[in-house]
C-alpha cells in the first residue's frame, strides 16, 4: 500500500482520480437501468460497488482520519 500513498497525498491528483471514478460510476448507473437480464444488473452492480470501494482508498491507504473532539 506504501505506492499509493503518492496518489491519495497529492490533491490535485486524487481529485482527478475521485472526478473519473465518479463518472464512471454514471455511466455505469446508466447502464443498469438499461439492462436486460439478470447477470447483466448483476455484474453492473458489482462494477459499482468496486468503484465506490475506491471512492474510500484514501481511508484504506492513510487510515481513518483521528475524530476530533472539541474541548
């Protein structure tokens, strides 16, 4: 996980990363409403969930962001 540590540290690129990942979750949305058989909308699914799996790869990269108390 160390290699990855350069794309979720750099804003302007992780930024670009998180933009494309997104508008390919769009597009694939777009295509399940128009699917036609079961493993179609199956696998689409499942095309979604691994792109918002890495919606969350700076998480699993960094860790979880320390929760901020107010005192």
């Amino acid at each position: 996980m160390p290699n990855l540590k350069p794309l979720v540290n750099n804003v302007d690129l992780y930024n670009n990363f998180i933009d494309y990942i997104e508008s390919q979750i769009k597009i694939t949305q777009r295509s399940l409403e128009q699917a036609h058989t079961l493993v179609d909308v199956h696998r689409l699914q499942g095309t979604i969930y691994a792109y918002r799996r890495l919606l969350k790869m700076r998480e699993d990269v960094n860790g979880p962001e320390p929760i901020k108390t107010s005192r």
